[in-house]
C-alpha cells in the first residue's frame, strides 16, 4: 500500500477517536433536552446507552484503525 493511503487511513482514525471523545462530551449537555421529549422520556436509558455504545465504537474502531496501519507504515 503507498504511504500516502497508509497515511490517510492514520488520519482517518484519529478522526474516529476525536469524534468518539466529543461524543463523550456531548451527551452531558444533549440528555436534558432528549429528556424533554415525551416519546423519549420512557425509554431514557436506551438513549443513553445507544450514545455511549456509539461513542465507544467510534473511539474503539479509530484507535484499531490507527494500530492496523501504524504497524504497516513501519514495515
């Protein structure tokens, strides 16, 4: 693979891990206003859980992406 993919795939990953970490930061601010909405309100806990599970994700697959094509950029 050229360098310069590798190196964009890098990029792309830290990408994943900073919007993983803002999603983190997000939620504080965004479950007040989710809490408001009638529909929601019954199943608040899902919400919640469906933010973080993305936010893990997000920070979990840029962190694999960043490995995977560090170790090539090294070989």
């Amino acid at each position: 693979m050229a360098k310069e993919k590798i190196l964009y795939q890098i990029v792309w990953g830290v990408l994943l891990v900073v919007m993983g970490i803002g999603v983190f930061f997000r939620i504080p601010q965004v479950m007040p206003r989710i809490e408001q909405i009638e529909y929601f309100s019954s199943v608040i806990w899902f919400v919640r859980f469906s933010f973080y599970l993305i936010g893990i994700l997000l920070v979990v697959g840029g962190v694999q992406k960043i490995i995977t094509y560090y170790r090539r950029l090294n070989e």
